[in-house]
C-alpha cells in the first residue's frame, strides 16, 4: 500500500497558494484492507474513504471508461494492480495531475509543473472530450488563475469547444453545473469564467441569454463600453473587486438580459428592458436550479436597477413603492444587496470605474426614514386590518417626503 497526495494540494502548494483541502490516492491496497485500518467507506460508485481521524478522502487508485452520456456516464474499475500514472492520466488538467509521496517527492507523468510555470491549463488526455463537467470547471480555473497570468491552452479550448457542440453539456444534471457556476462566480476574475465559456462556445449552450448580450450597442453617453456583453463583463468584475456575496455576482451577470430582446432598429436604446428581462431571468434561474436567495435577487435587481439609478429624483411615492417591493422591514439584508448590485451597475463602466454613487447613502437613508414609522401609537389608536396597512402608508410616504426636502436642502 502506497499513499500520495494527489490533485490541487500538489498544485497550490507549488504555487505558494495556502492549502486547504487535501486529497489523497491510495495504490496497491484493496477496500478490506482500507477498513480494517479503521477508514469508513463513503463512495457510491467506486471505492473512496474517509480517514479514522483527520476525515480526509482517501480513494482507491482507478480507471475509468466511458460508458454513458455526462458527467455520471463512466464506469471505474479500482484494484490493486492500477497504477499512480494510470489514475493520474484520467484527470483534467495537467496541473491537477501531479502527486506526491510524504517526502514531497514529485511524481509528474504529464508534465504539470512544465506547465505550471508556463501558466497554462492544459488537458492531460484526449480523454478529456469524454466529460462536459470539465468544459465548467477548465473555465472556472482560468478565472481562478487569471490574475496569475494562466491562460487555456489552444489545443485544451478546441477539445471545449468540441464538447460544447456534441450536445453532451445537455446532458449535464442542473445541480452540478449551478456547483461550478457558483463557484466561479466566486473567484477573483469571474468575468474570464464567462469569457472562456464564450471562446468556446458553451455559453451559447448553458447560457445562450448572456451569450445574446454580446453585440449589442447600448448608448455611449451612459455606456462609454457601448457592448453589452463587455459592459455585463465588467459589472461582474466590479462585483469580484468589491468583494460581493454571490447573490449580488449573480445579479450582476444577469441584470441586463432584456438588452438581448431589443430589436435592431431600435437600438441602442433599450425601451422597457427592465420588465421584458424577466422571463429570461426566470428561464436562467429554473434550467439550473439556482437558490431561492439567488433568484429574487436577481430579478429584483433586473426589474429595479434604473430606479436605483435615479434615486435622487424619484417622488416619494415611487420610493415607497419601491421599498415596499424589497419588504425593507422584513429583509434589509436584500436592499442592501439592491443598492450593492445598482453601484457595481454604475461602476462597471468604460472609465468609470471610480465614480462616487450617491444613491448608495441616499436609499439607505430613505430606508431607515420609511423603517422609523412607528406602528403601536397606530394600534392604540385602534386601526386594523386594511385600515392600519393603509394608514401606515400614509405616515411612511409622509416620512419619505420629509427626508426628500431635508436632503434636497
């Protein structure tokens, strides 16, 4: 029985990336033996195990070999005569192929290290064309390593784009393909996700609503960018430099969807985008099982944005109207994730980047003014029902229209 370290560990460590999750390969050994050392059994499909005290994962050295359509379509055979190369060549990308013993003695069959210093995500095999999941995830690494100079390379991007055009992405289950989305999102250049899936044409495929964003002019007094798609690009990228939760990322790649159905005569203007967005919003949310949070976020924010945007001259009512639509008494986190989706809007674009947006602290202000409304002397007055909601209405938008000539002052 022979152990390594296996996968990103040995990747990240030779960056001088922090280490966090670790993931090792055990050769030579058979699954009695794995238990009785005391390691308990946790996979499903092939023989993966959990350490007795660290809880790491330790996995059985396999092959595997095509056999159905997506991700799950492989059967894998595990056994003591299976060797470190053999599992190693069933991985992704070269730099995720790499392993090392408790000596840190380095075994690299197919020149990771090579590659790591060349910053490159190259496949290991053409086996790679086997599995859509690895289109996701070659994207998700680009926008991780992006600031680390790392590019896809062109032979890898040419097996993505076969896969993109198989229709085995179809075949991808909702729930693991939101996985990599979210992840993604996630990472310090998001934007590349998005740029990589469009170099190979998967975008299209998972998401042909932003694929439609491209190409299309917006006006160039408020979109010195003028392209939408670069335009959403950069929102998404001021998101990631802000250090915005995924809801708000998510809503930033979504919030301009409604561009994408204008017809060509009418642009660059973009009548009633924010409404006509919606049902592609909805279709997006529901073909990968987003979360709830996610979802009501972003529809929100498509629906609202250009509210936000004009803050400073809405009428009171409008504002009210608008905060009503946020439940700002029950969900304040959400606005405030609205106000934080409306400044990465305006931030991402062309130049203007480092504008000040004032209808962040403006917004916030008329929240807290419609929230100060108390509702008890209302009670004791002894409204009710329909008479109390009305009520209450009445003394926040006269609340709403003190705080707007306190502020136009």
């Amino acid at each position: 029985m022979r152990i390594y370290k296996v996968g990103g560990a040995v990747r990240d460590r030779l960056l001088g990336k922090p280490v966090t999750d670790i993931d090792w390969v055990v050769v030579g050994a058979t699954t009695e033996e794995m238990l009785a050392k005391g390691f308990r059994p946790v996979g499903a499909d092939f023989p993966v195990f959990l350490h007795p005290k660290s809880g790491e994962e330790y996995a059985l050295a396999r092959t595997e070999r095509k056999s159905g359509r997506g991700y799950g379509g492989f059967t894998f055979h595990a056994s003591t005569e299976v060797t470190l190369e053999e599992d190693l060549i069933r991985r992704d990308l070269t730099i995720n192929a790499m392993a090392e013993d408790d000596q840190q003695n380095l075994t690299d069959p197919y020149h990771g290290q090579r590659d790591l210093e060349a910053r490159l995500l190259r496949h290991v095999s053409p086996a790679f064309a086997e599995d859509p999941l690895r289109v996701l995830r070659v994207a998700r690494f680009a926008a991780r390593y992006a600031t680390l100079g790392f590019t896809v390379a062109p032979e890898t991007l040419a097996l993505m784009h076969q896969l993109s055009e198989s229709g085995e992405l179809e075949a991808l289950t909702p729930e693991r393909s939101w996985k990599e989305i979210s992840r993604a999102l996630m990472e310090d250049q998001p934007q590349v996700f998005v740029e990589v899936l469009r170099a190979c044409g998967a975008l299209k495929v998972l998401m042909p609503e932003v694929d439609a964003l491209f190409g299309v002019p917006q006006p160039p007094a408020h979109h010195p960018e003028i392209d939408t798609g670069a335009h959403t690009l950069s929102v998404l990228q001021q998101a990631a430099l802000h250090k915005q939760p995924l809801t708000v990322r998510w809503a930033c790649l979504l919030h301009d969807l409604g561009k994408g159905l204008t017809p060509e005569d009418e642009w660059p203007r973009h009548i009633a985008h924010e409404f006509k967005g919606l049902k592609l919003i909805k279709a997006v949310n529901e073909r990968f099982k987003v979360p709830k949070d996610c979802q009501e976020l972003a529809l929100l924010v498509a629906e609202y944005h250009t509210h936000g945007h004009r803050a400073l001259e809405l009428k009171p009512s409008t504002l009210l109207e608008l905060l009503q639509s946020f439940d700002i008494y029950r969900r304040p986190q959400r606005f405030e994730e609205f106000i934080a989706a409306c400044e990465m809007d305006a931030r991402g674009r062309k130049g203007l980047e480092e504008r000040s947006y004032p209808q962040a602290d403006y917004l916030r202000g008329a929240a807290t003014a419609a929230r100060s409304v108390a509702v008890q002397p209302l009670l004791e007055k002894g409204l009710k029902g329909p008479e109390l909601g009305e009520e209450i209405k009445r003394e926040r938008l006269k609340a709403l229209k003190a705080y707007k000539e306190a502020t136009s002052v």
